[in-house]
C-alpha cells in the first residue's frame, strides 16, 4: 500500500497545476482546491486528502489512479 501512496500524492500537485491554468489561481491547501474539481479530479483528491487506502480497496484505488492519468492525457492529445 505504500507504493499506491506514493502514487498519489504527487496528485495532488498535478491538480494544482490543473486548476491554475484553467483559473489563473494557485490553491496551496487542499481544501481550497477542492472546491473547484469535480468528478474523477474530486475523486483523486480525496483519496489523495484522506489517505484511507485498505487491502480491500487495492484494485479499485490503482484503477482510479490509472483512469484519471488517463483521462490527463487523453486531454493533451
């Protein structure tokens, strides 16, 4: 489970960088960053904010993590 930690927090500073180029604004906390995602964004950040990884939800933790790399370079293309 700490690899898929790892993974995760350096998330959090892509959404940062995410949300300043869609609004010109920098969020240092997570709270405030927050509130301007939505969807699979809000989902990573929570995981990222509450850190509440468990053997049980391993596969599904990895497949959101990958889902939203994805979707980031999808976006690119």
């Amino acid at each position: 489970m700490q690899n898929l930690k790892g993974l995760y927090k350096p998330a959090f500073f892509l959404l940062q960088a995410k949300v300043f180029l869609k609004t010109g604004q920098y969020f240092d906390k997570k709270d405030a960053l927050s509130t301007h995602l939505t969807g699979i964004d809000a989902q990573i950040l929570e995981k990222n904010r509450c850190n509440c990884f468990s053997p049980s939800s391993l596969e599904a933790d990895y497949r959101l993590l990958i889902e939203w790399a994805s979707s980031l370079i999808a976006e690119e293309k």
